[in-house]
C-alpha cells in the first residue's frame, strides 16, 4: 500500500489536525500498531521513521499552538 501524506499530523484523515488526531496518534503508539492504520505516514511528525511519545508531544504542541501545518 503506498501513502501519501498530504497534512502531516492529520492521522483521521478529516482534513484538520486538532485533538482527535492527538488522541488517534496516542492510541496506535500506545497499542504499537500505528504502521497499520490508514494514515499513519501522518503521524511521524519528527521524521525519524518511528511513531512514539515524542511524535505525540510535538503533535499535541503544534495543536496547542494552533500552528500544524504541512512538514
């Protein structure tokens, strides 16, 4: 399956990134399954290949901040 992440941090694919999308990236770093959901490619946030608490922070950061955007 090849993955094109349009909005990085959008991991519901609704087109927006606010809380849903903190809580969407929690529970697949949390369950280790974040490579199998549909939009996981969102949820690299640091680009370091991995999806992890750090991902989650700067996620929830930028939300926060009102500040996501495109990476």
């Amino acid at each position: 399956r090849i993955e094109i992440c349009t909005i990085l941090g959008n991991l519901d694919g609704d087109g927006e990134i606010n809380v849903l999308d903190i809580i969407t990236l929690a529970n697949c770093v949390l369950a280790q399954n974040c490579a199998e959901q549909e939009n996981a490619c969102a949820g690299d946030l640091n680009g370091d290949g991995g999806y992890n608490v750090l991902d989650i922070v700067t996620l929830a950061n930028c939300v926060l901040a009102s500040n996501c955007g495109n990476g």
